[in-house]
C-alpha cells in the first residue's frame, strides 16, 4: 500500500526507539516516508530490510536505491551505489515497528483499538464490533481479512494483518478521516514477526485456536505463544486494555490462566464466564440466545446460525462492553448484523434448497458449519470444498475427515492450488476420507455446478474454502474467481459477465 504523506522528520528522530548497532553514510536526512517493500519507495524514504522465511529483503537493496531511498536499516551491513544512509540492527523487524510507530507519532495512543485474534472467528468477531462501534455514534477504521476500512474509504485486503510500516500508515490515515476507534485482526504471523510491536490495545479478543498455519509454526505451542504476545503488554501499556478470551476453549483457559491478575479479564463462553448464553435455539433465520453479562441481562436474537456465531456474538459484546458501550447498543447493532463477507452468505436462489459460501478452511471451522448446517435440515447435506497449496498439508487429511464425515454427499475440488499439483492435493484429503462416499472434480466451478446439480429442495449446498476471495491462485498466476458469483451464476439468478 502506497503511503500518502504530507509529513517529514530527521532519521536520528525515527530511530529515537530503535536499537541501533551502528551507522555511516550521510548523517541525518530527512525521511518522508517509511517501508519495507522496495517496490513501494519513493524519493527521501527510509527501506527496512527484513530477512523473511523465502526472501532476504537485502537483496532488493539496490533496488530501493535507485527508487530514491535516503536510508536503509538492516541486519547485515549493506553497501549500495552511491552509498546512503546506512542504519544496522540487531532484530530489523522490532526496528521497522518502532521506527513507524514514531515517524506516524502513534496514532493508537488517539484511538480507542480493539484487536481479535484465534484461528476462526476473527472476521466476524471485527465486523460485528465494527457494527456496533457505528451504533454507537462513531466511526470505526477497520483491518481485516476481507477489506480495509479508513473512513468512508474500503480497501480490498492484501493480507489479514499487514506489515508494521503500513498498519501504522493506516491508523494515521483513519484518524485524518475522522476516526476515533478502530478494530483489526490480528494474526498468528504478524505476532510472529512483530507487525503490531508497540501498538496498545484498548481490549484483545482471543477467539480460539485448532489446526491451521503449522507449517510455519511447527507446533501448537508454537502457535498458542504466537497467539499470547497480543495479550503481553495489555498490563504494561498506559491503557491498560482488558482481555476478552473464550473460556469455552481449552487454550483460552490456558490464557487465562497466563494472564493470571496481571491484565482486567473478561471472559465469554456458555458456562462459567463473565458474558454468556444460554438457552441457545436456532433455525435458517439465526440463534436465539439469553445473555447474562455484568452490564445486564437480554434475549438476543442474532441473523447468524450456529453456536460458533453465538461465540462470535459474545466476544464482539463482551469487547465492546468492556470499553464501554452500553448493553442496549450492543443489542441492537448485534440484532441487525447480516453477516461478514463469505462467512456464512447465504446464496438467494428460486430452486427451495439453501446455498451458503463460507471461509472455512480448517477441520475446526469445517465441523463447526457443517453441524451447524446439519441442524438446520433433515434433509441432505452437500459440501464443496478444497485444500489450499502451499500450506499446512497435516491438515488436509483431517479436513477430509471432518467434511466427509458430517456430509451427505461431498465433492473434492481445488482451492488455491499455488505451485503445487492440485491431484496432489486431492490425493493427501482422500488420506482421510477412508470408507465414505464422495466425489472428485478437480476444476472448481464444475464442482459447484456438480454439488448444485445433486441438490433438491430442503437440501443444504455448503461451498467451502475460499469465502470472500474474488481469485484462485494457480503457480504464480492469479485468475478471477469469486465461489459466490459462480454460484449465482450456475443458479441462474445472474447472468454471466
């Protein structure tokens, strides 16, 4: 993302935070800008060097040069033509967040920031606090998966949580446009790699935590530590932020037990928490739920079925109460909230069967739809869905596993390939899928079409995998690809473009 700045300020001012090893080259120039993409800088910026799992950002050093970089920061002393300033760093990745975080003079000191992470959840969790922060009177910036929201602008996410130059960028840009909150997700990478070092949260969402992204982690205790440094500094930060967990996970117990009396807690769950539903009722239309919470006690009714929604409904009320927001806002805001793009969307058609897209791609999130689904008809349950390339392969067979297990009929198909071979992929889901019946259609769209065929009416269509996504990933091409446009186009409720 492109930083649009109207602003300057000497090096040695940027680095104010920043643990420097040593420097040369021209003493102090100004910056007017801040990245760690060389494709991105402009004239007088200062490029960050980060030392990534495929990629050495120091190769691309030249490059930022010629774009016109007055400085560079590093792990590695670098040498350039003609020679810039030259910053060397022990941890450039802590560097590019503190260096930021000065240069756009901490904008989340001005904003009232609520961050959620887990492994699901995390989208329909901001959203619905994004909805209720707007019934509130407020105008709430948004980070997320699906989009970025800055203002009356929207910008198609690249990636869930982005890098530490442009999360800061944005918070700026959201309090220019008149912002006063804003809420992000916040994931298990950029934890990792210190994207969100330095921010302070007002409250910190931890929805759950199952199989996903063990490729990169190795282990779930990798994971679960990746997932607890957004709940370290809640006690040290002069906002002192309050943690909203999930007791109703076995991690989020385990977080809780962490956090100890360090930070406020507020916990969410069924039983045995702060905010909680109970007698819970659902159908097509959504869940029915009692909420008792120490602001009071409601029925709800919220337009999203499955228990996992009311999980969501929960941290989003236990996130915003804890902040403030009064029980009857919470109500309303939650009571009108349709849905989070691709998480749950329901696909409208004339056929008297139910289509819905969704973003699942873990066995968890898997089962927990599919149950859902399941309640929700006595008739046959149909499932498309896929496994994405290049990522954690452990989890294929299990969603295999989980799919063909709840569904009646299930069809197996690409997700995003990436550079591997999608009969590859295939053949690793089928590892799990021993003993039941299902079907293989490599090609995405003619899966679709094969589940819509197969279904008659009270049937339920589940399409799986990709949710909001507009694209399919095949090696290092990107095609247009939307599950719900092709949906409703093989449904005939739109004409093809």
């Amino acid at each position: 993302m492109m930083q649009t700045l109207q602003q300057s300020m000497a090096l040695r001012d940027a680095l104010e935070e920043v643990k420097v090893l040593g420097r040369s080259g021209p003493d102090n120039p100004e910056i007017l800008g801040i990245t760690c993409d060389s494709r991105l800088v402009r004239p007088g910026w200062l490029y960050v060097a980060i030392r990534g799992h495929s990629q050495d950002g120091g190769r691309f050093a030249e490059d930022a040069v010629r774009r016109g970089a007055a400085a560079l920061m590093a792990e590695e002393r670098l040498t350039v033509v003609p020679p810039v300033a030259m910053v060397h760093v022990a941890d450039a990745r802590a560097a590019l967040a503190r260096a930021a975080l000065k240069f756009f003079g901490d904008p989340a000191a001005s904003l009232l920031l609520i961050g959620a992470t887990g492994t699901n959840g995390k989208t329909t969790v901001t959203f619905m606090c994004s909805a209720i922060l707007k019934a509130a009177g407020q105008i709430p910036g948004l980070i997320g998966t699906v989009r970025y929201e800055i203002g009356e602008r929207s910008i198609p996410a690249s990636r869930t949580t982005p890098d530490a130059a442009e999360i800061q960028q944005m918070l700026s840009s959201m309090l220019k446009a008149g912002c006063r909150s804003a809420v992000m997700e916040v994931s298990s990478h950029a934890l990792d790699q210190k994207r969100t070092d330095g921010l302070e949260f007002d409250a910190a969402i931890f929805t759950n935590l199952s199989q996903d992204h063990l490729d990169y982690h190795k282990d779930f205790e990798n994971y679960f530590a990746a997932k607890k440094k957004l709940f370290n500094g809640l006690a040290g930060s002069s906002k002192k932020g309050v943690a909203v967990v999930n007791r109703a996970s076995p991690w989020g117990v385990r977080l809780c037990d962490a956090i100890g009396g360090r930070s406020r807690l507020v916990t969410f769950g069924t039983t045995d928490s702060d905010v909680q539903a109970g007698n819970i009722r659902a159908d097509r239309e959504g869940s029915v739920f009692h909420l008792d919470s120490p602001w009071g006690s409601r029925e709800m009714r919220i337009r999203l079925p499955g228990r996992f929604n009311v999980s969501n409904a929960l941290a989003a009320a236990a996130a915003c109460g804890a902040v403030g927001v009064d029980l009857d806002t919470i109500r309303s805001a939650l009571e009108k909230f349709e849905t989070a793009p691709g998480r749950l969307e329901r696909i409208a058609n004339r056929h008297g069967f139910s289509v819905f897209v969704d973003y699942a791609h873990t066995p968890d999130a898997l089962q927990n739809v599919l149950s859902t689904l399941r309640e929700l008809t006595d008739k046959k349950l149909i499932a498309v869905f896929g496994c994405g390339g290049d990522r954690d392969r452990t989890k294929r067979p299990l969603m295999g596993a989980a799919v063909t297990g709840a569904a009646d009929i299930t069809v197996i198909t690409s997700d995003n390939p990436r550079t591997e071979d999608p009969l590859a992929i295939i053949r690793e889901i089928e590892a799990g899928c021993a003993g039941k019946k299902y079907e293989v259609e490599p090609d995405r769209k003619r899966a679709i079409a094969m589940a819509l065929a197969m279904a008659r009416p009270g049937d339920i269509v589940l399409i799986a995998g990709k949710g909001h996504e507009t694209y399919q990933e095949f090696g290092k091409t990107v095609m247009p690809f939307d599950d719900r446009q092709v949906a409703r186009e093989l449904l005939g409720e739109e004409q093809p473009s």
